[in-house]
C-alpha cells in the first residue's frame, strides 16, 4: 500500500509540475484506494513521456531544418537550363524574362526562391505553382523529363449544362443549329 501511495504522489507530482492535465486515477487503472503499485508505474511511465519539452506551446520552437540543395548535374547547371528542361510548347518558361531574372544565375538561387518572389516578378499562379513544384522535384532527385508535363488545353465549349455535357445543340462558327434558340 506504501509503494501505490508513493507512486500515486509521484504522478501528481509529475502532472502538476508538467503541463499535463491531472487525469483521475480511475483512468489510470486505479479503482480504489489499495491499487496496484504496478498499474500505477505503467501509466506513470508511459505519462512521463509526454513531457512539456515535446507537448508545450510555451517552449520555444526547434529551428527549421536547413532543405538541401541538389548539386547541379550535367546537363542542368544553371537556371536557364532548367527552366528548358521543364518547359513545353504551351509553357514556355525560358523564353520568358520574368521567370529567368526571378531565378537569377546561380544554381543555388533556384532552391532559394519563394512564391513572393516569383510574383513580384510578374509570373502567373499557374506558372509560379509549377516552377515551384518542379523545384521540390528537381530537389528531390527527380529529373525534369520525368516529371515535366503539359498544361491543360483551353475548354472548346464554354459552359456547364447538360446540353453541353452530352454536346448537343452547341454553337459551332457563331451560327445556330436548328432547335437552337
């Protein structure tokens, strides 16, 4: 009875002292006065675990990881090779100035580059979300014609309804068909 009671101080002890809320013995497993010391240290150790280092928002965050920065490759060096890499007909990121310049000439500028600086650029979401997630690739060992792909086309058919959905009475050249209104 003398360990349940000394285990059962440590508990409160280590709840009070910790940012832990104190959880009734009941939950513990304890269910009357004369527990078992053993129960009692099986919560209290799997307790202690959650101690405030990893559970408070009072401590101080760790800081961020540094990413990794892939080193070039042969037929990617600069940015400008890059950017040809994962352009395509209809998107074509090399030729344009804004993402070039936004990238720099640097093969680390690359991986340093956020969407802000993309967009004080004059870059589009649309490109700034794809150069962005060519990047991660990029970083995380991919090679740019695995990953590489074309946008989707322009919608022929403007509109939702279902004479749209199964094509019919569409107007073709700015004419109507007949039933057309």
């Amino acid at each position: 009875m003398a360990a349940a009671t000394s285990t059962t101080r440590r508990f409160i002890a280590l709840a009070t002292t910790t940012s832990l809320p104190l959880i009734s013995l009941r939950a513990a497993g304890a269910t009357s006065a004369v527990a078992s010391s053993s129960r009692l240290r099986t919560f209290a150790s799997s307790a202690s675990v959650l101690l405030p280092e990893t559970l408070s928002s009072s401590s101080p965050a760790a800081p961020a990881a540094a990413r990794p920065i892939p080193p070039p490759r042969p037929n990617l060096s600069t940015p400008v090779e890059f950017l040809t890499a994962i352009s395509t007909p209809r998107r074509d990121l090399a030729s344009n100035s804004s993402a070039v310049t936004a990238l720099g000439q640097d093969w680390s500028a690359i991986f340093t580059v956020k969407s802000e600086d993309l967009k004080k650029a004059g870059l589009g979401p649309k490109d700034r979300k794809y150069l962005l997630w060519a990047i991660e690739k990029l970083r995380q060992g991919q090679h740019p014609q695995e990953f590489a792909f074309q946008p989707k086309p322009k919608k022929k058919v403007r509109g939702w309804g279902p004479r749209v959905q199964t094509a019919e009475r569409i107007r073709v050249r700015g004419r109507k068909r007949p039933g057309e209104k």
